[in-house]
C-alpha cells in the first residue's frame, strides 16, 4: 500500500510482513509448523532462540534436601532422587561434594587429635565417625572453559578421568579430543549432559590432550592437562 517511491526506503516496515504465522506460536505450540514456517529462516531462528521458553527451568536442590541427605534421613527413593539430579547437575554435584569433604576434613581432624594426645588407647578408643546412610560420592567437577554455548569439564570419578562438552544455548555442539597430535581423536559419547570422552585411569604424572569444540561460528582450540 506504500507509493512505490517509498517502499525501497521504508524496508524496515514492510520487512517481514509475511511472518504472522509466527505470531500464533506465541499462544499455542503447533502440532506442525505451517509452510511459511518451515521456509522462512528467519522464523526458524526465532522459534529455536525462543524454544527455551517452553522448557521450565531445572529445580536445584533445596538447603532442606540437603540438610536431609547430609543427615542421612532420606528414604531410599528420595536419595535416588538425588543421585538421578546430581547425575545431569553439576551445581547441585558440586553441592553434595562440599558435604562429602566436609565429613573428611571432620575425620582428619579428628585423628589429628587422637594422634596430638601421644596415645593410641585414645585411637582405639575413639569410635570413627560413621558415615552417613545413603551418602555417595560425587564426581570431582574442573570447569576448563565456559563459554555462551557451552561448558568444558574436567570430570574425575573412582580414579578415572573423562572430559565433558555440556551445550548450554541449544546449538549444535561438536568436539573433538586428540591425546596425540596426528592420531586420531577420541571417541565420543553423547548423554544427557553433552558430549563425554573417557581419557583413562587417573596416573601419578600430568598428561596432556588437545580439545577442539566448535559452537555456530565459535571455535575453541586448546590444550589441557589431566
């Protein structure tokens, strides 16, 4: 309806006129997406920057839940509950680790005691602190690199270490792990965290590997020791 005079200097107004069917998905996600939708790009972007919307945010757990599990008045489905959480989250992961590690700073403390007073009676005396029913033991989580689409750990578990991609925009993510320059790269497995390569039983001595992760136009080239 503009002069067409006007129309070449007036594009942003009529620029993406023909998108309203993205207005409907606004209100009510489609069963199938209509033929503007699955031919316009710029619908396409929208939708998937947008899709994060739909899915509710993961609740962490409470300071109540671990007051429980710390104590160890869990039942056995709520602390499986928890392992399942601490599986896929490393912020709650990191959580029940600080527990763990505060019971061992406890015991070491307690021993250092017990050896302070010269005695061994006083040892063989002292009960140990039992452990707490349920408890478990966490993986040892290093961020390496965080980045806006992805996070790079350094993830350590019964002496074995692994290196963890997690996407964190949902854009595509691929990665590679060289252990030798011009061998090939590890072998990927993809799980509910991201993108997971086992580097072997933890040594004595520092090893290194080279990490490649490309994320859209982002690529992220560095070397690691483990």
């Amino acid at each position: 309806m503009l002069d067409p005079n006007e129309r070449v200097q007036a594009w942003w107004f009529s620029a993406r006129a023909d998108c309203d069917d993205l207005v409907a998905t606004w209100t009510q996600q489609p069963r199938s997406l209509s033929p503007h939708l699955q031919s316009c790009a710029e619908c396409r972007a929208d939708l998937a920057d947008t899709a994060v919307v739909d899915q509710p945010p993961r609740r962490h757990l409470t300071t109540e839940e671990l007051w429980s599990f710390d104590l160890g008045t869990m039942s056995a489905d709520e602390r499986a509950r928890v392992d399942a959480h601490t599986a896929s989250c490393s912020d709650c992961a990191q959580a029940v680790l600080a527990l763990e590690e505060g019971d061992s700073a406890i015991d070491e403390a307690l021993e250092m005691e017990a050896e302070g007073a010269g005695a061994s009676a006083a040892r063989t005396s002292r009960a140990p602190v039992p452990r707490r029913p349920g408890a478990r033991h966490p993986e040892q989580r290093e961020v390496l690199e965080e980045r806006r689409d992805f996070r790079v750990l350094l993830v350590r578990e019964r002496q074995r270490v692994r290196l963890l991609v997690q996407p964190l925009s949902g854009r595509s993510v691929t990665a590679a792990v060289f252990l030798t320059p011009g061998k090939p790269s590890l072998k990927p497995s993809q799980g509910p965290e991201g993108i997971s390569f086992e580097l072997g039983a933890e040594a004595g001595g520092a090893r290194s590997a080279h990490l490649t992760v490309q994320a859209g136009g982002e690529t992220l080239e560095r070397d690691f020791s483990y």
